[in-house]
C-alpha cells in the first residue's frame, strides 16, 4: 500500500509542476528523481484521460490511478452497468453545441439519485470513450511524436541472375501528424542496427520531434514497466544526444504504436546484381 501511496503522490507532482510551472520534464525528472520517460509518460496518459487540471485535486488515489490507466475499474456492478448504458446517447450529445458533461451528470444524478458522483461519472466515461465502444480519433500535434517498430515481415530482396535470396529487417518510423513515413532495410534488429536506423529517420525528416515512442523490442526496452520502464542504455544515449523523450508503447496496447504498425506491408523486392 506505501508503494501506491507513493507511485500516486509522484504522479500528482508530475501534472502539478508540468502544468503550474516553467520546468522542463529533465527539471522535473531530477526534482522528483524519476526518469524523463516517466515524466512524459505521466503527462501522456494525463491529456489522454480526458480529466482537467482541477479535477484532480477532488479525486482519490485510486480514482486518480483509474484515470490514468494504472488501476482497473470494476466494471460487474449493476450501478456501472446502468450507468455505462447511458453513455452511447451522451457520447451523441456531447457532439451538440452547448452540452457539457457536467450537465449530462445532472440529468443523470436526477434520474439516478444513488448513482456515482461528477469525478467518477467523468473518470467512467472517458476510460469507455477510450474503450472498444467508441474508437476516438486521437490528434497528434506537428513535429511532437515519432512512431518506429520493426515490421512482422522481412524484406526479400532476390537476386535476379542466381534466384538466390537474402532477407532483410523493415525498420518503419512515421511522424504522427503529417503521417510522413520512413522505411529502411536492416539487416539484423540488432542494437547497431535499430540506432542507425532510427538516425536515419532523424537525418531524413531534417529534425527531431520531441518524443520517440518505440515498440517493445529488446533493442529499445529492457523491461516493459508501464511507470519505470527500462531503456537500453546505448539507445538512451541516442535519444539524450539528440534531446528526445522516449515514451515506450505500452504492452498490448496496439493503439499507442498505430501508425508504425500500419506501415508494414513491404514483401519482396527483385533486383539483378551485375
């Protein structure tokens, strides 16, 4: 209970001085000494939750772990059930001008007297929204986030003169706003080669964005903690040289890595050597 207690009271110091004051997430990182990663990731899993700045101070820890995905909501109760019936139709009506969740919480609580107060009427509903029954379309702001991952197939490159082929590695990274893409052929997914590789992608966008969210691979991530995740050390290196967060992809959470695993549809290229 003391870990939680204190996972929770860094969380909430993480959104206190991201949004209160001027410190950059390294600032931030070396007050509550944290990583930068952990920093970014709390911040991430904050603006996707939907909850304002405000809120937070009203809602328990465990709310507050729920919110931010770090905890499970009970989802068996007969009061949720009731009350998740109702969102479909308030997902709709919070589409028209003027409507606002704190008056859709009114009508709800007049109907539903014993039902769950305004932060966990919204911490319900924006974890639904997030859900499987409605698929929200999650805008990425210019230059903010790059995406990059090994594709699942290998490229096949055959020569044209013996027939004879040689099997090459997809690296795919893609910006997450312009959706520009690129691919490179690797031939192993050793360290080495996922460092020159997202390089690359660096030299070709002609920048660097401020986060690199990476999937799981051994060459990235050592252990997939979702509040203290492990970097490799040379590629935590390559991303302090160039000043960038990496924000590994959650474990199964196929929509943190969308667009790179969108991209992984190269097979077979023919060549002829001379």
């Amino acid at each position: 209970m003391a870990r939680r207690r204190t996972r929770v009271t860094k969380i909430r110091d993480i959104i206190t001085y991201s949004l209160t004051t001027k410190m950059s997430d390294r600032q931030i990182a070396r007050a509550l000494s944290i990583s930068r990663t952990v920093v970014a990731k709390t911040m991430r899993a904050f603006r996707a939750s939907g909850l304002e700045y405000a809120q937070i101070d009203r809602m328990s820890d465990s709310e507050l772990l729920q919110a931010l995905g770090g905890a499970k909501i009970p989802q068996s109760s007969a009061r949720y059930q009731q009350l998740v019936g109702r969102f479909p139709e308030m997902a709709v009506e919070l589409k028209k001008k003027g409507v606002t969740l704190q008056w859709l919480w009114e009508l709800y609580i007049q109907d539903c007297p014993q039902g769950y107060q305004y932060s966990q009427f919204c911490l319900h509903f924006h974890h639904w929204r997030k859900g499987g029954e409605v698929v929200m379309h999650i805008e990425h702001k210019a230059g903010e986030e790059m995406f990059a991952d090994w594709a699942g197939d290998k490229l096949e490159v055959i020569n044209g003169t013996t027939g004879q082929k040689w099997e090459l590695e997809q690296f795919v990274a893609i910006l997450g706003a312009s959706e520009l893409t690129y691919v490179e052929a690797r031939e192993s997914q050793e360290e080495e080669n996922w460092i020159r590789a997202n390089e690359g992608a660096l030299r070709y966008w002609e920048g660097v964005p401020s986060a690199l969210i990476p999937d799981n691979t051994k060459t990235a991530v050592t252990s997939a903690d979702p509040y203290e995740p492990g970097l490799n050390p040379v590629f935590d290196e390559f991303a302090r040289h160039y000043g960038l967060v990496i924000v590994p992809a959650r474990v199964r959470k196929a929509r943190d890595k969308d667009h790179a695993s969108d991209c992984t549809s190269l097979r077979t290229c023919t060549v002829s050597f001379g």
